[in-house]
C-alpha cells in the first residue's frame, strides 16, 4: 500500500502524518501510535450496567 493509497483513505488513525507514517525504508515510524484503543476483546466483554425498561 502506498501513499497515495493512504491519503485517499481520508482517516489518519495515527498520531503522525501520512507523509511520516511510512520510511523510505518500507518500515512504519516506531513514533506512529494508534490514536484509538485497538483491543476489540476489551470493549467488548466489559462490564456494563443494565436497567430494566418500564
């Protein structure tokens, strides 16, 4: 995936530009961090309280 195919995407999930996200190496910058909770299994299975509707 390149660049381009980045910056159509239109959301930045990372705390860097797309233009930083991805070296001239190929690698990700290892200062790129998800700006969101990535662990599904934790949002999902938390405890929640319920209330009866009337």
């Amino acid at each position: 995936m390149g660049l381009a195919a980045l910056n159509r995407l239109g959301y930045n999930a990372y705390n860097v530009p797309f233009s930083q996200l991805i070296g001239k190496d190929g690698n990700f910058n290892p200062d790129a961090q998800l700006l969101y909770q990535d662990n599904w299994k934790k949002l999902l299975f938390r405890p929640a309280l319920r209330r009866k509707q009337p």
